[in-house]
C-alpha cells in the first residue's frame, strides 16, 4: 500500500530559464507589445551616455523570435521586454558609437512561452523596487572611498557635484539615526538636518531630546546642533574674517541642504581670543598717539560716553595732490553716471566696480582724521569697540571729569596733571595698558518655580522701562507738538506752583544716563534715530562761542527751531521704574514714581508710540529666560493662546524659553512695564512719604530686587 501511494504522488516540473545568447542589433526589433508608450523618451539620454561609459549593457534585452506564417523563426526577434535599452542602442549606431550588427546580449523567450509577451513587458516595469536613498548614499561613499572623485560621481549619474556632496554628508550622519531613516522614523528633511554637526554622540543626543517634545522641525533640530556655536554673521566672525578664524586651526559647520550664511564657528573661545588679539593691537596703536586712557570693549553700552567731554578737533586739510585726486574721481563719477544713468536694468559688472571703487576713494578723501591738540590728548581718552556689522570703531577724544585742566592752569595738559609724555626709565616710550572686556550676563539657574506667577526681577524691569524711556525720546524728538506741551506743561507747573530754583532761567534738561540696559540696546530703532539727529544737530550747530549760537539761533526758521526744541527736550524724558525711597539721596517717592509712569503713558499715548513698531520682541536674552516658567507660559497664552501654551508647558526652562521666544515672534506681545497703562479710575493718592502699593508686576515678592552697581569701564592710565 505504501509503495502504491508513492506511486501515485504527481512531482512538480523543474523550472528551466531562457537561454542567454548574443545576438546583432540588426536582427532585433521593438516588439508591438511592449506596454510602455508614455513617455518613452525621458531620461533616454541619460541611459544612452551611461551605455556608452560602461560600453556595455547591465541588463540583456528579453526577444523572443518572430515566426513566419508556418510557424516557423525567421531569424529575427522582437523585444517586448528592454525598450529603453534598444533605443539607445539605436542612437549610438545611429552616431556611430556601436556597429549595426554589432552583438547584444539578450535573453531569449521560446515562442511557445508560458507567458505571453504582454505580460512580460508589464511583469519587467511593475516587478522593480526603487532604491531607498540611503542605499543611494552609500553607494556614493563607496566609490569615492573607491578613488572616484565626487565631481567623476556626478558627471556618471548626470548630477552636480554638490548633490554628490550633500549625498556624502548624509552618509556621514551617526549609524543609529541612519537605521532609523531607514525604518521610515524620520523624514529626509529631518536627516539633512542632522549633518549640520558631525558629532555623533550629539547628534544622538538631540535626537533623544526631540523624542520628547512636539517639535521635530528641521529648523529646531539645527538650532540645537549649532546652539553652543557662534554664527558666521555675528560681529564678532565678521571683525575677525572667517579665514582668520580657518588659518587659526578653527571649525566651521556648514549646511549644505540650507542657505546657512556662512555657516557656524564651532570654536568660540578661539573666536574670543583672536578678537581680543585684534582689539588689543588696535589699542596698542591707539596708544602710541598718546591718549590718557583706552576703553576696549565688544560690547559699549548706550550712553557710554555718558558725562565726559568731547573734544573738539579740526579735519585734517587736503594737499594740492589730493585735491585734484578728488575733482578727478567725482568728474569721472558723474561722466560714468551721464553715460550710463538712463540704462535700464543692471550696470555692466566691470563699470559698477569702477563705481564703488570711485565712491571708496571719495569718501577716504573727504572724510578726514580729526586732529586733537597735543594738550587735549595728555588727557583725553579713546573708546575701541566693534559695531553691529564686525566694523571696527575707534571714538577718540572724550575727557573724564577728574581729567580736566584745572581753571586758570595753561600749558601742556599732561603736565598739569603731574605726568609726563616722554620714555620711561629704560628708555622705551611709554605704553597704555588696555583692559579689554568682553562677556555678558551670567545664565540664570533653573530653579523649582511651581505654579505661582511671581513678581518680575526689579533689574528687568528696570532693563524694559530704559527701552520705553529711549522710544519716548525718539518719539518727542520727532514731534514738535508733543514736545512743546510737554515743556510748556512743565514750565506752567514751575511757574504756577511758585517752585523757586535759582539763576537766571532755570528751564533746563537734565539728560537721564540709563545705567542698567540690555546689551542690544544701543543697537535698536530707537538708539539709532536718536543717534542719528544727535549727529546732524552736531554736524550744524556752531558750539565754543557762546555770541556766535545765540545768534545762529535767533535765525533759525521756525520749523527748525521746533525740530531742535523737540530734540533737546527729549534729553529730559525718564520713564525709568526705580524701587520708591525719598529717604535716600536722589531717591524718589511713590508719588513720584507714579506721576513718572503716568506721564510716560501720557507721552506714549500723544506720540503714538508702540515698542511693538520700535522693534521691540521678546526673547531669551530680554525677557523670556529671566522671567520663571509660570511667566513665560502666560505671556505665551496671551500672546499665542492657549493652545500654543500646551504646547509647551512640559518642556524643562530653557527649551520652554526658546519656544516661546519663536511662538510670540510675531504676535505683538508685550510685558506689562512696556504696555500702555490701562484707564482706570484714579485711586486717591499717597501723602509724600507714606507707603504704597508696588506695581502689580513687582509687589508680593522682595528677590532680586537689588540691582548691581554698573560695572565701570575698566581703562589703566599710560605710565
């Protein structure tokens, strides 16, 4: 029975595969059944350069042979199955490059097939997977790592070299985040992201991190890999140049996948020290002019200059060389501006050079070194800082208090001082030591804040309301009107209210030096407009004889004596908070304080000023990392609502703050010191000295309310 059932158990038939054989060109032809019809010819030049690179075929052509009308083969095949191949076989005997009986390997069907040609056709461009990228990655790598060169990679698959080189980069991303692409767990937006650093442990590391925030932006993700670097357009890279930095054994990171200008500076305490470097052998040169003091600093605050006297020099004058040097440049500037000033569009590359090259060499010519008295500068002393844009500034001239000649004391300044300008006692001239000081605020600690909305710290606020005080300034100056109600309502209160002060007229400014401020303050809207009418009222107004600017005033139109009068009343205006004490000093009393923010609110409202149209946003630096986690989820609630503030309401502080700062960039958000005071009825007053209540934003809690002595600004006098 056994041997019976054996018996009866049907075997499977063997597959046998087409045979395999060369066959000439000439004798092969396109088959009707081949299935592709669109777009038959896209990419075939492509697949045509790549045959002829290799002079041969990765693939045969699938023929099967053509019978006559007994069935019988005729010698001739059709390929159902290669169609691509063929044409760009036909091209190159077309050109020349491959003989017309030229032999092609192909795989031959019998005619009596299981299959039908049809199916074949459709089984060959539907059974075929794409390559994964990554694969396509790693095959990069490994013919470069074969000797081929990215540019030899590019020209062999008909692409550019740089996407060869970003290919390479994403390559080079940590293993464990490639096996993770390759399961799908990341985009390739999100990989490309990660080539920004080349750390792989930190890569890795930020990677765990995004897993646990709601925020896997490829922009977040670079933020992060570059949040220890320096960016290439900081002032900073700027003023030291980024070969220097390079030549100075210094990395650079680099997105090639983003527009990364210029990419970041990995090494910051290099970047420091070249700064420093560079600072100190501009000061050493500054010294030997023979200035008293030199104060070097990245960083000078707004008003540093704040109490000391500006010298007043003459422009250097012109020899008879320079002058004609300079009616040379500006008649072929303004020849070049007739010939070309009606050409639309852009000017020729070579005459817009000559252009910019003709501007540079005017400006040097017209904008003379200021000479200072030999006397004055015993005494004087230079500011050396870097501005926004890496340029370097050297502010000479300015006269310390304590440094003045005494009344009635002629002769050579340093010398009435009690020092000397010759060598020392070994002969060498003498040297003025600089202290350079660069650095900012220390980082706050994260600390266990709970859910309480705790008070704002006394300096930040003080930091907010120096920003308000310098908007108010611009916006008087800028409005005549508000300006002269604000003086007049000054004078009738002196006048009305019999105040008695002495001398003559006692309407006077008294410039407020804000001595706590945010190290971007000098560089806001703010800063700039009033720095910048300050500089034109300079530039006309004829100071040193007193005869000569009461004249020079007496003639102003009116228009401009309104300008000048909005000007200099904007000197006057304090909207600085300041913790109440009348028993201190020049401290003020709670009344005072309020009649202070309530006529800055008043100003504000008259000007119609906005911090939010001044530039003002929040940020980690200004607002959001000072403030605690309870805080910076209100301001993000009212500013974005509530749902943006879920957000991010599990995040550790300083994420929580960088989130935050991105989310209320452009809604108009501000802190309560920098709003408009709300109308409300007014509360009966304090009598002078009694205690009253804080502002809401400071009352209920007494840290932070000290605020440190300004660090002065450290300068060694040459010995």
């Amino acid at each position: 029975m056994a041997k019976a059932a054996k018996s009866r158990k049907r075997s499977v038939p063997m597959i046998v595969f087409s045979r395999a054989r060369d066959i000439p060109f000439n004798r092969i032809r396109l088959s009707d059944s081949n299935v592709r019809e669109t777009g038959v010819e896209a990419g075939l030049d492509e697949l045509t350069q790549d045959i002829e690179r290799r002079e041969d075929l990765i693939q045969g052509l699938n023929v099967r042979a053509i019978l006559d009308a007994d069935g019988n083969e005729t010698g001739d095949f059709e390929t159902p199955a290669g169609g691509r191949r063929y044409r760009s076989i036909a091209r190159l005997v077309t050109a020349g490059r491959f003989p017309a009986d030229g032999l092609v390997p192909c795989i031959v069907k019998k005619a009596d097939a299981k299959t039908s040609a049809v199916d074949d056709s459709l089984a060959e461009n539907i059974h075929r997977l794409a390559l994964h990228p990554l694969d396509q990655f790693r095959a990069f790598k490994r013919m470069v790592d074969g000797g081929m060169s990215t540019e030899e990679v590019a020209a062999a698959y008909f692409t550019t070299p740089r996407y060869v080189e970003q290919r390479l980069r994403l390559s080079a991303v940590s293993p464990k985040l490639l096996e993770i692409y390759a399961g799908e767990g990341m985009t390739l937006a999100m990989l490309e992201a990660f080539t920004v650093n080349p750390d792989h442990a930190r890569q890795e590391q930020v990677w765990e991190t995004t897993q646990q925030s709601y925020n896997r932006q490829p922009w977040h993700i670079r933020q992060m890999l570059t949040q220890t670097t320096v960016p290439a357009s900081d002032k900073r890279a700027r003023f030291v140049g980024i070969d220097a930095y390079v030549a100075a054994g210094g990395p650079v990171l680099r997105d090639l996948f983003e527009a990364d200008n210029g990419g970041w500076l990995e090494d910051v305490p290099l970047l420091d020290r070249l700064v420093a470097d560079k600072l100190k052998a501009v000061a050493d040169k500054t010294a030997a002019e023979g200035w008293k003091w030199i104060n070097v600093d990245i960083n000078l605050p707004y008003g540093h200059d704040h109490g000391l006297r500006p010298l007043t020099g003459t422009g250097a004058e012109l020899t008879d060389e320079e002058r004609a040097t300079r009616e040379a440049l500006r008649e072929e500037y303004e020849r070049i501006e007739a010939e070309y000033g009606e050409v639309d569009g852009d000017l020729p590359k070579e005459i817009d050079q000559r252009l910019g090259e003709i501007e540079t060499a005017l400006d040097e010519l017209e904008n003379r070194p200021v000479i200072y008295d030999p006397a004055d500068i015993a005494r004087a002393g230079v500011f050396i800082s870097i501005d926004r844009g890496g340029d370097l500034i050297v502010d000479r001239g300015y006269v310390r208090p304590e440094d003045e000649a005494p009344l009635g004391v002629e002769g050579d300044g340093a010398e009435a001082d009690g020092e000397t300008g010759g060598d020392d006692a070994d002969g060498d001239p003498a040297v003025t030591r600089t202290t350079i000081t660069i650095g900012g605020d220390p980082v706050e600690p994260e600390e266990d804040e709970g859910d309480a909305i705790k008070p704002l710290p006394e300096r930040l606020v003080i930091e907010l309301t120096a920003h308000r005080t310098l908007a108010l300034r611009n916006a008087v100056a800028g409005n005549p009107h508000v300006a002269m109600t604000a003086l007049l309502h000054r004078l009738v209160l002196d006048a009305f209210r019999e105040r008695s002060f002495g001398g003559c007229v006692e309407a006077s400014v008294r410039q407020v030096y804000l001595s706590v401020q945010e190290a971007d303050l000098k560089d806001s809207l703010s800063a700039n407009g009033v720095s910048e009418r300050e500089q034109a009222w300079k530039a006309d107004i004829p100071f040193g004889d007193d005869e000569v600017l009461w004249s020079w005033l007496d003639t102003l139109d009116d228009a401009s004596r309104l300008a000048l009068l909005a000007h200099c009343v904007s000197y006057g205006i304090n909207a600085l908070f300041e913790r109440p004490n009348p028993y201190v000093g020049n401290g003020i009393s709670q009344r005072g304080l309020d009649q202070r923010l309530s006529e800055a609110d008043r100003l504000a409202r008259a000007t119609g000023l906005d911090m939010v149209d001044v530039g003002w946003r929040p940020t980690v630096a200004n607002y959001l990392g000072r403030v605690t986690k309870a805080r910076i989820l209100e301001a993000v609630r009212e500013g974005a609502g509530e749902r943006a503030a879920q957000l991010i309401d599990h995040l550790k502080k300083p994420e929580m703050a960088k989130e935050a700062e991105r989310l209320l960039a452009d809604t108009g958000w501000l802190p309560e010191p920098l709003r408009l005071i709300e109308q409300e009825t007014t509360a009966t007053q304090p009598d002078e000295g009694q205690e009253a209540d804080l502002p809401e934003f400071l009352a209920g809690d007494d840290e932070d309310r000290s605020v440190d002595d300004e660090v002065t600004a450290h300068a060694v006098a040459a010995e």
